[in-house]
C-alpha cells in the first residue's frame, strides 16, 4: 500500500471509529488557501476539527506526535476560514487528533481517538 492509500484506508477508517463515537462527520478534506482539515464533524453540542494521522509502524513514535506546532497552526487557521466562512461566530470548538496505526498484514488498525488534543 502506497503512502496516499495508506493515508486514504485511515481516512476511511478514522471516520468509522469517530461515528461509532458518536460523531457526525459533517465534511471531509476541507481545504483552504491557507491549510487542509482532514475531517469536520459534530459531537454533542460542539464542532470538532479532526487531524487524522495514519502510520504503518509507530517505531519512531506514535502518530499523533506528528501533529507538530506548525502542522497544528496550519489547522487553525483553515479551521478559522471555516468559521468565518460559514458565519459560525458562537460555536463551541474542539481540535482532535485521530491516531490510526495499520500495521502491514493487519486487516484492522489501531485507532484511537484523542479529544481537545491541542488549542487555539
């Protein structure tokens, strides 16, 4: 599996694990000049962002740790257009990271879910 298929196949099996959450996925692969959400969706009464990373081994480190402070700046601001854009003045808000780790061989991944994983 290439990289971007991994990416995708983690994608796909990130959304699953946030629904079976309780999530509601509300878009996919928002982008925007100025950055790229990997998902947007809804739990309770808050709108989350949501940065899915997908690995193969987590020999060097687990996933989320890629999620650095320039990645993380790069959320906000498209998360920022994405408010502003739609008007969204006095929602409630949340970054979360999802962690999928696809070992090769294996027919399912680890996924874990990490809510308000960083802040504005």
């Amino acid at each position: 599996m290439s990289k971007r298929e991994l990416g995708r196949a983690g994608e796909k099996a990130a959304a699953k694990a946030l629904k079976r959450a309780g999530y509601k996925i509300v878009e996919r692969n928002f982008a925007c000049k100025g950055g790229e959400i990997d998902l947007i969706a809804k739990h309770k009464n808050t709108l989350v962002f949501v940065e899915v990373k997908t690995r193969s081994s987590d020999e060097f480190a687990p996933p989320e740790l890629s999620v650095n402070l320039r990645k993380r700046r790069r959320i906000i601001r498209a998360a920022r257009f994405y408010l502003q854009r739609n008007g969204l003045d006095d929602v409630n808000c949340r970054f979360d990271i999802v962690s999928v780790l696809w070992r090769p061989g294996s027919r399912k991944p680890h996924i874990e879910i990490l809510p308000n994983a960083f802040e504005l």
